[in-house]
C-alpha cells in the first residue's frame, strides 16, 4: 500500500518537471500548442449533517514565457437535499500573470457561483453527476493606456461526470463541460472542457487524482494535466 502510494504522489513532480522541460523545448510553438498543469487542493469540512463548507485553491501553469498563469481560491456552502441531490453557493477570487499576454487582458477576478448537482448510481459503482452552474463573474482589466476597468459578465455551465470505482482504491473518471458567457448583452461559446483519468483513495477521507483534459476555445486549444488533492476534515 505505501509503495503504491508513493508513486502516486512522485507523479506530480514529475510531470512538472516535463512542462518545465516543454517551456524550454518547444518556446515558439506554445502558440499553436499551449500545454498547462493545474495543480489543486480541496477541503470539505462538515458544519452539520446537511451542510459542508468546501474550500479550493488552484494554481495554474503553461508553457509559455511566464509559467505560472494563474491563482483561483474558491469558497463555498453545500446543502445536501439528499443522497442524490445538493446545491451549493458561495465566491471566488482569481488574479492572472499578465505578463507576456496582449492587452488588453484581465488581472483579477471576482465571482458569485451558484451550482446543483444531481447523482444517478451508486457511489460504490458506477457514478453519474449531472452539474448546472451559474457564475457572476467581475474583472478587472488592464488596458493598453495603462487604465484599469471593470468588466462583467454572466457565465452558464453545464458539466456531465462518471466515475467507476473498480476496486476499493482505484476509480476511473471522465466528464466534460461545456460553458456560455453573457458580456453586454451577447451570448456567446466560452469554453468546451472534456477530460479522462483516475484516482486513487488513501482513505474515506483523502483522495488523490490525475485527469487529462483538453479544452476546446475560440484561441488555440489548450491540453491540460489536472491534479487533485481531496481532503475532507
């Protein structure tokens, strides 16, 4: 169990080191193949027996002249209506490293979200979550003058999941998203998210996992590896 453990746990560092690898490799190409790592920890703490107070934080990477690409701490309360349907709420901040981007470009985010979430399946099987999100989201943009203004918009997400737990460690998961925006009164395609990896549970209470997601965007589209650290006090 703990020789399993530790190759699990020597997986992220060696997949920081092949991105940093990349950067140096492959510099002018980042434009048509940007490649990122996002690396999260998330808490979930039970305040009674409906509610939880969960809790992100994210830092993003990418082969490009800046690495690191951006910060996201997430805060929220869940209410569980019952085993098979919950809704959360709750904000977000965000702040970008704007250097070696064209402006104008955004540096800070702020966000109220609102989510429900509804499961089909059993948790010791295979799984299935269906997501609907709303996010009202306020940046603050740096312009080429040098200004700073404020920009809002309403983004919609809508987010399928499976997972199957084959073994009392091992899981499989796959799940995409796909997300609209409103900004000043136009809606358009944000973003389409899909993603494939596993995870592996140390314990009820601590969970470990890697996905590969690839993310379809007006911009050329960005292949990213995600790694998830759970941890439920």
């Amino acid at each position: 169990m703990k020789t399993v453990a530790a190759k699990v746990l020597k997986l992220p560092c060696f997949c920081l080191i092949i991105l940093l690898f990349a950067d140096g490799v492959h510099a002018q190409q980042t434009e048509n193949y940007p490649a990122g790592l996002w690396i999260s920890y998330s808490l979930r703490k039970p305040v009674s027996k409906k509610i939880s107070w969960n809790n992100d934080i994210q830092l993003r990477f990418r082969n490009n002249s800046a690495f690191y690409d951006y910060t996201l701490l997430r805060s929220g309360l869940q209410y569980e209506v019952s085993k098979k349907f919950n809704f959360s709420a709750g904000v977000l901040y965000g702040t970008d490293n704007i250097n070696g981007k064209k402006i104008p470009v955004w540096k800070n985010e702020y966000r109220l979200w609102q989510d429900i979430k509804y499961f089909i399946g059993d948790l010791s099987g295979l799984h299935l979550m269906l997501q609907g999100r709303l996010e009202e989201r306020w940046f603050d943009t740096q312009e080429s003058t040098g200004n700073k203004e404020t920009l809002f918009t309403t983004r919609f997400r809508f987010r399928t999941d499976v997972r199957n737990q084959f073994s009392e460690n091992w899981k499989l998961m796959a799940g995409n998203e796909l997300m609209y925006q409103l900004v000043k009164g136009r809606t358009n395609f944000n973003q389409y998210r899909i993603w494939f990896g596993g995870g592996y549970n140390f314990n009820i209470k601590n969970e470990l996992q890697l996905q590969l997601m690839q993310i379809v965007l007006n911009t050329p589209d960005q292949t990213v590896l995600r790694i998830n650290y759970l941890h439920q006090l």
